[in-house]
C-alpha cells in the first residue's frame, strides 16, 4: 500500500489502537474527543491522520515530559539546599531528635503529675485544714510542676523535687 492510498483509508478504534501499539478503543474515542487524533466519521477513523496526529502527541509529550522532569528535579535539589542550610542556621530538627526530646519530656511530666498524688498528703497535712492553706499547697505544687515542663529540654534531667520534711512541709530549694 502507498502512502497516498491510506490517506483515505479508515479503520475501526479497534484496529487504530491496535495499530498505535496496544492502545484500548476507548482511549483512542479520548485521543480523537481531545483533538490529538481526527474524530471519526461513521464510527471509522482516518489511518494516516490518526497514527500522525499520535505520533505528534508522543513526541510532545516525552519533550514536555523531560523538561518537566528536570524542573522538578532542580526544585528538588533547591529545596535541599534550602533545608540544609536551615538546618545549619538551627531553624528545622530532625523528626527523630524532636520525637525523643517530646517523648522525654511526656514521661518525665507524666511521672511528676503522678509524683504529686504521693507529695499532695503529707503537704496538706502540715497545714491547718483550711481551705485557703490546702489551696496553697495545691498551687505552689502545680506552680512548681509548670515550672519544671518550661524549663525542660530533654536533654539534662529533671529539676530535683523540694525537699520535703518529715512533717510534709514544702522548702524552697
């Protein structure tokens, strides 16, 4: 067959996609309603404007696709440049660094909190009962547990406990 005679020649989506290399008929009805490939007349498609017009699509697309892949790809490297030097200027930590400090400093708060049901007792009872001292205890412990999770970092360990003396009284460190 001579190329002038498939101008005119037509074929089914069946035979187009087999034909473009293993295409389904249902993607060469989309190539031809996108304009990549002439729309059919009475079901049958132009064989030389078909395999054309794919070609052309192919073509333009690995160009397209190569240039977008080598923009992505300097953004990409961009953006490490970019996270390296933040991280040497300390702006970004590591997620593994961060999770032990917070997991740290989750169980030393947990363990306080705990700690405090053991210091609230003998605190309380070395007071006269009235709620305004009971109140007071209650708050310098809290106050002094609030104290503590500011300062932490979870690098060093926890500020020590007051001291507390046999009768339970709290002493400033």
């Amino acid at each position: 067959m001579q190329v002038n005679e498939l101008e005119d020649s037509t074929a089914s989506a069946a035979t187009i996609a087999q034909l473009l290399d293993g295409l389904t008929p249902r993607r060469v009805r989309q190539l031809a309603d996108a304009g990549i490939i002439p729309r059919p007349s009475r079901g049958k498609y132009l064989i030389a404007g078909s395999v054309r017009g794919y070609v052309r699509y192919v073509k333009k697309g690995e160009s397209t696709g190569i240039a977008e892949y080598e923009a992505a790809l300097k953004r990409a490297k961009a953006e490490l440049a970019q996270l390296e030097l933040d991280r040497a200027r300390g702006r970004v930590l590591d997620a593994d660094v961060v999770e032990v400090r917070w997991t740290r400093m989750i169980t030393n708060a947990r363990a306080k909190a705990l700690g405090l049901i053991q210091r609230l007792p003998p605190a309380v009872r070395s007071t006269d009962f009235s709620h305004k001292s009971i109140a007071a205890v209650v708050k310098e412990l809290v106050y002094e547990f609030l104290r503590e999770l500011a300062s932490y970092d979870g690098e060093r360990p926890p500020i020590k406990p007051p001291n507390l003396s046999q009768a339970g009284e709290i002493r400033r460190i």
